[in-house]
C-alpha cells in the first residue's frame, strides 16, 4: 500500500466515524464542544483547550423532530434536533448555536426547550459586516462566547491561547487550499469520495493530528506525475455534499471533482484568518472575508465569478450545485447562479437533495445525462 494510501485510510476513518476523535478527547480528559454550521470560530473552542466538533446533523429521520420544526423545514436542521432529542450529543459539554439563517435562530431555544440540562451557547453573528458597528458588535459576541467557553473550560481564554489557536488554524488552511489544488492534478489517486474524507475529517478531528496529516499526503501527491483525466471534470458547490451513493455515481460516470465552493468544505479555507493586533478583530476580519456562499449576506453574488474563474484555472467542464431541500438561502441563488453560469458558457446541474446518505434514482440519471451532454459537446 502507497503511503497517501494510508493516510487516506486514516483520514477515512475518521470522516466515517466523526465520534472517534469525540471518545479520544474524552479518554484524554478533554471536555468537548459542538459546533453547530455555519463559520463558528472553532479557534476559541481550542484557545480554552477543549476539543471542537462540527455537528453536521445526518442519520435517519425518525420524526420526533416535527414536535419542533414542520416538515418543510430543512434537513439539517432536523437531524440536528433530532440527533440532540436522541441522546447522540449527550457527550457534548456545550454546542455553540449561530444564527446565519432564520432555521438556526429558533434551533438554540428549541435545543435548550428539549434538552434543558444542555450547555448551549448562543452565537449571533451579525448579517451586514462591514460596518464599524457589525465589527463591535461582533467582536462583543466573540468575547460573551470566549467567556462562556472559559466558564465550561474552568479556564479563561487568553488573548495568547487564541493567537496560538489562529496559527494553528491558519496552517490547517493553508494545506487544505494546497491538497485541494493537488487533488485536482492527480484525479488517479484522490477520486470523489477520497477527497470528500480529507474534507470531512476536519469536522472531528484535532487540528493538529488532521494538518500532519494532510501536509504529508502533499508532500506524497507533489511527488506524483500529474494525471491527465479523460472523463468529465466538475466543481460542486452548495452548503454540504456529503451523500456517498452521490459521489458513487459520479464516479460511475466518469465525472471527476476537481474543486469545489462548498461551505462545509472549501469556502471555509478561501483564506487565512489575518493577523490584527487583538485576536479578537481577527476573528471578526475573517467573518467579513466570507464570500460566495448564500449563508452569508453577498449583495454582489461573487459565487458564479468564483466558480467561472476556479473552472478556467482547474479546466473545469461544468458545475454540480448540490441544494439541500427547503433550504431558502440556496434556493434564493440558484436562478443567479444560472444566469451567470448560462454567460461564462459553463453547463450547470442542479440537484435538490437532503442530509441523507442516500441519492434518488431521479438525481442519478440526471448526472448521467449531465456528463453525456458535456462528454458529447466536445
């Protein structure tokens, strides 16, 4: 077995089973905090030495969650209170709650109403950002959440620790930006669901252990021939593609992901967090940098310039936007995002779909038709 064989194991695993790293923290004596999507500072989380974990929600639906949300609410917000209802985050010592949609503003008092002896944190990151008021206003909200982390921690979070805790972070981001271009040269080695694993594994494990990781498996693709793919090449974009039949039928047919504007993958490493002088204005800085995703306010729809200039740097033949079902931010962009994809001349398939491991038989065939259209317009 190849080296970048086994680190992709490794990082598999723990993609497959985002738990693992929750029951090592523990064993270690690590208290550990959820952090529900999206673009919650983990940083502070680390800073007051605990262990972060992404809470993307999943799993069956067993409808106990309608006694809070109706159905025509999305799914990731019914996984997530149902996951809480459960008993699957009971080993959470607090959950960090933002508020980038209207579904995510009524989880924190729902979570709290169906599980009162829960720590939940609430986390209000301001819609308009770059305004002098947004900036102290959020930066406010950073010190409540970095004080309320100090009080689970027993512990308060130091400007130093958060410093430290950018760094890390930021070097965690700076390989993730060079294995996703790496990725895109050697589609023989990292097929769709390998590059979702590196993706994915972030949510759970330690930032530390998940960049050692991720610098070596660079280190082992940039001494690798380039590979020149025949098939067809796509970028994804959406909140979350994380349906493995999916990306099983993308392979299928052939279609290979050479990037993405995912939130839950790439759009989260566009940039590092910039150096000011408090952390804390950082922190804030970063959340302004946020662009081309619907869950944070883009008066100028930067998304489809992204993806246009992203496919002409990777020869990109077309875009996959994957739209989690009632989910209005996404849906509210799609008839931009068409218009400009129809200008660049880049064929767009969108796919509704929920956080469900599962892919229809409706959005199966539609990908084979998309790759037979963009195959034959060669």
């Amino acid at each position: 077995m190849s080296n970048y064989a086994e680190i992709l194991a490794q990082l598999d695993e723990a993609a497959c089973d985002p738990w693992l790293a929750v029951r090592q923290a523990k064993a270690e004596g690590k208290k550990v905090v959820g952090c529900v999507p999206y673009f919650v500072p983990m940083e502070l989380v680390h800073a007051a030495g605990m262990h972060p974990v992404e809470l993307w929600g999943g799993g069956k639906i067993a409808g106990t969650g309608s006694s809070y949300y109706p159905a025509f609410y999305c799914s990731l917000l019914f996984t997530l209170i149902e996951r809480a209802l459960d008993g699957s985050y009971d080993d959470l010592d607090a959950v960090i709650v933002p508020t980038t949609c209207d579904g995510l503003r009524n989880l924190e008092e729902n979570w709290k109403f169906a599980r009162p002896e829960a720590n939940v944190i609430d986390f209000v990151q301001p819609v308009v950002r770059d305004t002098p008021e947004a900036h102290r206003y959020f930066r406010g909200q950073l010190r409540a959440v970095a004080s309320r982390l100090g009080d689970v921690a027993d512990a308060p979070v130091s400007e130093r620790a958060l410093r430290e805790s950018i760094e890390a972070y930021n070097r965690q981001r700076r390989a993730m930006r060079q294995f996703s271009e790496l990725a895109a040269q050697h589609l023989d080695a990292i097929n769709a669901q390998a590059r979702w694993a590196v993706f994915a594994a972030a949510r759970s494990m330690a930032v530390e252990a998940h960049t050692a990781l991720v610098e070596q498996l660079n280190d082992e693709l940039a001494a690798l021939s380039v590979y020149e793919h025949d098939g067809v090449k796509v970028l994804l974009t959406g909140i979350m593609v994380d349906s493995l039949p999916l990306l099983q039928t993308l392979e299928s047919n052939d279609v290979a992901v050479v990037g993405d504007l995912t939130v839950s993958e790439s759009a989260r490493y566009v940039q590092d967090v910039p150096g000011k002088v408090d952390p804390y204005d950082s922190l804030v800085a970063a959340w302004q940098d946020v662009k081309g995703v619907s869950v944070a306010l883009d008066p100028k729809k930067l998304r489809g310039d992204m993806l246009v200039e992203m496919a002409r740097e990777r020869g990109a033949d077309g875009v996959i936007a994957c739209i989690v079902k009632f989910c209005e931010t996404e849906e509210f962009d799609v008839p931009v995002l068409k218009q400009q994809m129809a200008r660049a001349g880049l064929p767009l398939l969108v796919i509704e779909m929920e956080m469900q491991n599962a892919v229809s038989e409706q959005a199966a065939t539609r990908i084979q038709a998309f790759a037979e259209m963009i195959d034959a317009a060669r």
